[in-house]
C-alpha cells in the first residue's frame, strides 16, 4: 500500500484489490463469509433434495 501510494501513479485493474484489501475491516469479512456459507449451504441442499 505504501508503495502505491508514493509512486503517485493511480490506482488502477492491477492494483485495486491489494488497495481495497488493506481497508477491509475484519467484520466486514466475517459477514460476506458467512453470507456465503449460507448461500452455498442453501444451494447445495436445495438441489439434492
């Protein structure tokens, strides 16, 4: 992050996401994985049954 930002050059497709990763709070994770889960999990049993 801190390369980027002192190279002055802007943000672009090669560098959005290590960018945005830095700024993920660990609560906002959490959430889209277990939002993931219970999609998959729905997903999955929906279709075997």
């Amino acid at each position: 992050m801190k390369a980027v930002n002192e190279s002055g050059n802007k943000i672009d497709s090669r560098t959005i996401s290590s960018v945005t990763q830095l700024f993920t709070e660990d609560y906002m994770v959490q959430f889209e994985l277990v939002i993931f889960s219970i999609q998959w999990f729905l997903g999955t049993t929906i279709r075997s049954s």
